[in-house]
C-alpha cells in the first residue's frame, strides 16, 4: 500500500493540530462548522484531524436526516454521511445535593446533556433521542436547581445519575 503525498500532508497536520490545541468546546466549533457537510466533500487534512481526534478521545456524532446527532462508538467515515466533534469528558464527577433538604419523596437525582439537574420520585431512563432523563410520566420531579446546595457533575450526562442514600 503506497501513501500518496496529499495523504502523509493530511497525516502530519493532524498530529500537529492534535498536540497543539486542547480541543475545548470553543476551539472545536469552528472545526465542526468546516465539518458540517457531507464528509467526501470534506478538505482530506480535515477529514485526518477528525479522526485523529475521535482516535485521541474526543467523542463523534452524526446528524442523521431529521437533524438529530447521535453519539458513535465506532464512525463508519461515510463520505455522505455529516459529522461533529465534541470535547473529551472530563474526569467524572457525580452530580450531588444536600438530600436533608429535598422531600423524602424523591430518590433519584439526574444531570441531562445540557446540564439540567431534576430530582425524581421512580428511578428515571435516559431519553438518547434528546439527552434527558424520563419516567415515562410517571411520578413527581422537580428541578434540582431550586436548591442552593445542588452541584452539577461532569462527565457522560448518561452516568451522572445519583440515587439517594440509604438512611
């Protein structure tokens, strides 16, 4: 198999972009805004750069045709299909609340994708459609910011799910 010049260009300006930046939320936008087409139409260096960042870390997501970004584990690189990078997750830290001040009632406290905190009374799903968590209807909650001693998490907004302590 033989590397044509564009190819080796393209390889080495991903390892250099890669170790150059931190990859924040605010340095990826602008990539993803050159990302945001179909990917065969996407410059050959940035095509490289996005998989050198899915390969340092950096989760991926598709937009399917109704406009939704789903997370991949495993990018099949389609040339029609249209990309974005997010930033590595933070170490995991779980959400919390001083659990004296919330109502017996609710047991289970959840952080969604855009970092709203709700409390529920049944053991609420994640909703991977719109990044919330759901019961369904079923059960009281209440949004945990109402109370000063709720902190938010880090981490995947799947895992940042904290079942109240046993008493």
């Amino acid at each position: 198999m033989s590397v044509i010049p564009e190819q080796l260009e393209a390889a080495s300006f991903a390892k250099e972009s890669v170790d150059q930046w931190s990859w924040t939320p605010e340095e990826l936008a602008p990539f993803n805004a050159k990302l945001d087409k179909r990917f065969g139409e996407v410059d050959l260096c940035d095509q490289a750069l996005a998989f050198a960042l899915w390969k340092t870390g950096h989760p991926i997501q598709y937009r399917d045709a109704d406009g939704i970004w789903h997370t991949m584990k495993q990018p099949l690189w389609g040339a029609l299909a249209v990309y974005r990078l997010l930033a590595k997750a933070e170490a995991m830290a779980m959400p919390s609340i001083d659990w004296s001040a919330v109502s017996p009632r609710l047991k289970w406290l959840t952080q969604d994708l855009s970092g709203v905190m709700i409390l529920f009374e049944k053991k609420p799903y994640a909703n991977t459609h719109n990044g919330s968590w759901t019961t369904g209807c079923v059960g009281h909650l209440t949004h945990a910011d109402n109370f000063a001693s709720a902190k938010q998490g880090r981490g995947h907004w799947r895992d940042l799910i904290v079942e109240r302590p046993a008493q």
